[in-house]
C-alpha cells in the first residue's frame, strides 16, 4: 500500500506560479513512476506530467515548457513547479503513483485555481 499527501493548491492570478508537492508512503519501493493528472469540472481526468524512477519526465502538450516536475527521492517526495499559470489551468490536482504490479494509487486532491 502507498499512501499520498499532496498540498501547496490555492488562487493565484494568471500569470502566476504555484508549487504543489506530494509526499508518498508505506511501500515505496513498489513505485515505478510518479505523476499528476487534473480534473476540470465537467471533463476527464488528464496526465499533466510524470516522472520514473530514473528520472525520465513526460509532459501534457498544455503544460510543456510551463510546468516542471522534480522528484526528491530522499524525501519520497514529488513537486510540479507551474509557471505562467493559465485560467484553464484551473482544476483538481491529484498526485499519483504506478506500482510495478500495476496498481494506482491517487492522493486526495488540491484545488488550483488561477483567476484571470
């Protein structure tokens, strides 16, 4: 089992940036890759950004070139740095993590939302 706790949501005005983390637990060494997806209201849940154990990163076509995913791996920990921060970028922010049996495991979200 892993557990996740994101923070670092809130309002920001657009244009500007915020820094969410997200802190796993439990049976880490399980975990293949990290990520965040969002969810806006009314649409489907979509990949922002993700990176592996060995550190490859993959990006949204939205996001790329604004976002940035790190990773720490002595504090268990993921970051996505968000810059230029857009009004569509207003969404539910769920950090997330693959097992290498195939399971998901999903934080319980943070609101972004970024007013215009």
């Amino acid at each position: 089992q892993v557990h996740l706790v994101e923070s670092g949501g809130g309002l920001v005005q657009a244009g500007g940036s915020l820094r969410l983390s997200c802190a796993a637990s439990g049976n880490i060494f399980s975990i293949n890759a990290m990520g965040w997806y969002r969810q806006a209201p009314g649409k489907q849940r979509e990949l922002v950004a993700s990176v592996t154990t060995g550190g490859s990163t993959n990006y949204a076509d939205s996001v790329k070139g604004r976002f940035t995913i790190s990773r720490d791996n002595a504090k268990n920990t993921i970051y996505l740095q968000m810059n230029s921060l857009k009004p569509e970028d207003t969404a539910v922010y769920y950090c997330n993590a693959e097992s290498n049996l195939g399971w998901d495991y999903w934080g319980q979200g943070t609101q972004v939302t970024v007013s215009s």
